[in-house]
C-alpha cells in the first residue's frame, strides 16, 4: 500500500495553530492533536502493523458555542483531510432512520473528490490556460490549411500564406496575453451540460444506492456543444475549465479520494446526545436508540457503497459532540461508548474568554465589523472598556436567558451596531466611529434590564 502525503505537524504545532482561532479549551485541543498526529505516525508503521492500528474517536462534551465544531473544522483544514460535520439528530426524523446514516460517507466521498480534484486542476491550469488560449486564437486567426507543397518550403517563404498567418497569430498571440483584448466580442462552442432529471420514489436515491447515474448518462449520450458569445476573458476562463477537464483523468483522482477518505477523513457527528436516550420505554427512545445501532457498525469499520466505489470506514476519525444535559455519555449504547474511547469536557466560556474571542483570534468579530466598514470608508474602533462591557453583557445574558456561548456576541454586536451599519452610507460623514463603554450601555442596557426584552432581543 502506497504512503498518503500527511501534514506531519507536531501535537504543539497543531495546538498552536488552533489558539489562533479558539480561546481556551486546552484539553480538548490537546486530544484531537494527539489523535492527528496519531494518524501520521501510523502511516509511518511497517504495512502489516499498519491495520491493526485504530483511530481513537473522540467526544467532545460542553454547552452550545465554547468551540466545538470550530475545533474539528480547523483540524480538518490543518491536516488538509476530507472533512464533514453532520447532526445525529437528522436521523431521528421520519423516513431517515436504518438508510440514512450511511450518507454521512457518502458526502464525505463527495467532499474528497472535490478536494483532489481542485488540487489537480491547479497543477494543470497553466497547461489548460496555454491550450485555451491556442483555440482563441483559432476562433481569432484561424490557421491556414496546408497545402500539398512540403512544409519547410511554405514556413519559410516569407511570402507565404502561412509564414504571413503564423507571424499575425505570434503578434495577436501577444496582444492576449497581455489583456490587450479581454473585451473583445468572440463566439464558440462550449460544452453543454446534459440536464439529466430522474425521481426516485421511495426511502432510496440512487446515491444511497452508490450509482452515479448522471456518470451513466452521460456515457451514453453524445457530449453537447453549445454556441456561446462572451467577451474574451470570460471565454478564457470558461474554455480553461473546458481543458482542465480533459486533462484530469478523473478515475486517479476517485482512487486517491477515497484512499484520503480511508485513511485521513474526519467526520464530526454533532448533537450525539440527543440520540442518547436517558429513559427506557417506547416513544423516542426507540427510534434513537435505533440511530445508535445504525451508526455502530461505520464507526466499527464497515464497507460503505458510494458511487466512487466502496469506502472502508475502518480509519475514519469520528469526533462526536453535545451539550449532554439532559442525557450523560453512559446512556448511549455501550458498544458505542466502547467506540468513543477519549472524553473531553469543554469548559463555559467566561467574561475573560469573551474579551480574548472579539480581539485575540485571527478572525475576531471586531475584525470582521471593522473589515465591513472599511469598504465604507469608515475606521471602526473599540475602545477596551466597551470590549470589557460586552463582555460583562454577554456573560451575563447567558446566565440569565440561556447559555449559547460565543454565539451570544453575534447578537449583542448585530443590536449594538445596527445603527451605525444602517446610516454609515447616508447620514455618517465622519471617517472613524469610537465605540466606548457609554455607548455600549446606553444601547445594552435597557434590553438587558427588561427580561422579556432581552429574550427576542438578545
């Protein structure tokens, strides 16, 4: 078995890279950094050991906004693996349950696929670029037909039809690559997509049953061109793409698609907790209890159909999460709980932590308004007492009406700005906007004092 390629960042390296974007949450960034390295280290180990070796799957365990998700998401982008977030919850609705879960690889499949493929078109976009711009040139200039006369004797006459052609295709060539006619007017044929329509009546679609079906058609009926008439920068693009395609061979990108799928995918399976039944009986319970049974067996290892070809799910890293209130992680399954060996709890975030997620990170909500209004022409600035402020806000309000973490900070700065968003383009002259402590709770305060208020408000 080939080695994949493998970010081989260290578990420091990969903590560091994670405070960048999540305040806080040490042990829980420690586990998945431990677990990623793990996955490199293993395909480091000699090919018979290689199997045996199994991921520890994790589950993350804290209220709604402390990072969860966000912690997952980034270490998928660090370690450049197929990644995809799916809710346990979905498949306690009707029509879901026993088929359903399988979907989750599936999209995963979808999501690799897409990954390689971006990756291969960018090592050859030059060479596509190179070969589109020869058709514009063809559509431009068209090449002389040779005639019967040996071709050395036509180059060279430089009278020639074709040394007179090849010397105007050289000089146009020119002109084009330097954007001198990027609006220039131009007609071609372009592919045309088959638009292929089928309904499946039923709990199945052809993609649970891992067909591709639009592959199929597409086989089988004739490719369609279409006439298009765009300026010569869009036909550049749009021809590129054409290029790229034909230079991609799409099955080697399949085969090592799903070979990351096998060896680097992450799925992050969130809301675990509302499948985990506290009580016994009938009712709920059943149908989730159900959800845990269908999931066993792909977080076990299994082979999962896509219409890639089948997935081995064996060395998929599964991270779970919830906010396990009602339910604890003893009430799943116990064969389940067998699969998620590491438990991290998440901490609640403080009035501290809310200070350090608006400035700290590299894409703070205070960057973001600030970036927003920039477009503008206008300079918003924070001064630290109005960050302390919402912060105070924040904290509080989560206490008070429900905890929802971070997420509370959106709310408060979308009430807080609301104004200034509305008449930055019409009614506010000046370049540069102060917020401070006053303004805050000028704006905060009555909505936070009113219970009722602050519950549709904040």
């Amino acid at each position: 078995m080939k080695k994949l390629s493998m970010k081989a960042l260290t578990p420091t390296q990969i903590v560091t890279e994670l405070d960048k974007y999540i305040i806080g949450q040490t042990e829980a960034k420690r586990a998945v950094a431990i677990a990623l390295r793990n996955r490199w280290r293993r395909q480091q180990v000699s090919t018979e050991l290689r199997e045996e070796i199994l991921p520890n799957n994790i589950i993350l365990i804290g209220p709604t906004g402390v990072g969860k998700t966000e912690i997952a998401r980034r270490l998928a982008k660090l370690a450049e693996a197929p990644f995809i977030k799916v809710e346990a919850s979905k498949f306690t609705e009707v029509g879901y349950v026993g088929r359903d879960v399988e979907s989750m690889i599936r999209d995963l499949a979808d999501s690799a696929v897409n990954m390689v493929k971006s990756e291969k078109t960018a090592e050859v976009q030059s060479k596509a670029q190179e070969l589109a711009e020869e058709k514009i040139l063809d559509l431009l200039i068209p090449p002389v037909k040779r005639t019967a006369r040996p071709a050395e004797v036509e180059t060279n006459d430089e009278n020639s039809e074709a040394y007179q052609n090849q010397k105007t295709r050289e000089w146009m060539k020119q002109k084009l690559k330097n954007g001198e006619l990027d609006d220039k007017m131009v007609e071609f044929d372009a592919n045309a997509q088959n638009a292929i329509g089928m309904q499946v009546l039923g709990p199945f679609g052809l993609d649970d049953l891992g067909i591709n079906f639009q592959e199929i058609m597409g086989n089988l009926m004739p490719k369609k061109k279409k006439k298009r008439k765009t300026t010569i920068s869009e036909a550049r693009v749009i021809l590129t793409q054409d290029e790229a395609q034909k230079l991609i061979d799409m099955e080697a990108v399949q085969r090592e698609a799903i070979a990351r799928v096998e060896n680097s995918g992450i799925v992050f399976i969130d809301e675990i907790d509302k499948v985990a039944g506290g009580g016994k009986g009938q009712g709920p319970d059943v149908s989730r209890e159900g959800v845990q049974r269908d999931l066993l067996p792909i977080v076990e290892g299994s082979n999962v159909n896509t219409k890639y070809g089948a997935v081995k799910t064996d060395h998929v890293l599964f991270i779970a999460s919830g906010a396990f209130h009602v339910s604890k992680p003893s009430d799943l399954i116990p064969e389940l709980q067998g699969r998620f060996p590491i438990r991290v709890e998440l901490k609640s975030l403080t009035q501290d932590d809310f200070v350090k997620i608006l400035t700290t990170p590299q894409n703070a909500l205070l960057k973001q308004y600030n970036a927003l209004l920039e477009t503008e022409g206008v300079n918003l600035e924070f001064t630290p007492d109005a960050i302390r402020e919402i912060a105070r806000i924040a904290s509080e309000v989560n206490e008070q009406v429900e905890n929802i973490g971070a997420r509370r900070l959106h709310t408060i700065l979308t009430t807080l700005l609301d104004e200034i968003l509305f008449d930055v383009p019409d009614k506010i002259p000046s370049d540069k906007v102060k917020i401070t402590a006053r303004v805050v709770k000028q704006k905060l305060d009555s909505i936070v004092k009113d219970r009722d208020l602050s519950k549709f408000i904040l």
